[in-house]
C-alpha cells in the first residue's frame, strides 16, 4: 500500500493497482516481449502459475519522497534499439502513472533482463 497525504486527507493506492496500471502500459509498448520476474516474490508467484502471464510481473513501485520509483523488468525483441525501447517505455509509464494518480513519478528504472530470438 501507498501512502500520499493532501489538503483533502490521505491517500491510498494499492501496489496492484499500479502493477496492473503500469505492466498493461509496458505490455502495449513497441518493442516488448514481455516482462520478467523482478524478484523472488514473482519467481514464486510464476512458478505457482506455471508461467502465465499475470499483470503486476516485472513492476515494482516504491514511495520516493512526495513521489514514485517505479522499477521494471522486460523481455525485448531481438534487434531492436534497447535504448529508444527504454526511452518510450520512460516516458509512457511517467505519462500513464501521472495521469491516472495525480502523483510524480521521480525515477523509472528499466532493466532489459533478456531478449527474445523470435
């Protein structure tokens, strides 16, 4: 749970919320294979369900300040440019998260965990 205090009281967003919010973003995106497990947490979760897809893999988010971290793991295709990828996966979860909350995102960590040879 996320925690943000305002004029109007205290705000609480759920980290699934964002997990689903931000990993549709980044499944969307040109480029994307898709995501990686970004801890053992997930690693667990994935091997309960027997590798299927499930929206919050890959996506960590964390309180930074007045603001969010948000940290990503993805599977890019082969051939690509890893860096324009990472820049347009940036901007468009600092877009989506911005305007869906209303809170800053700070800092959008994005680790390319493999590539996919299809």
């Amino acid at each position: 749970m996320i925690q943000f205090e305002n004029h109007l009281g205290v705000i609480e967003l759920s980290q699934r919320y964002f997990s689903q919010l931000i990993g549709s973003a980044v499944s969307c995106s040109y480029g994307v294979a898709g995501m990686a497990n970004s801890g053992v947490r997930q690693g667990m979760l994935a091997l309960v369900r027997k590798n299927k897809p499930f929206p919050g893999r890959g996506v960590r988010v964390s309180k930074d300040g007045s603001g969010l971290c948000v940290e990503l793991h993805i599977v890019i295709g082969y051939g690509l440019n890893i860096s324009s990828i990472t820049k347009s996966i940036v901007n468009k979860v600092r877009y989506t998260v911005e305007e869906a909350t209303g809170l800053e995102v700070r800092k959008v960590n994005v680790f390319v965990d493999s590539v996919k040879t299809d």
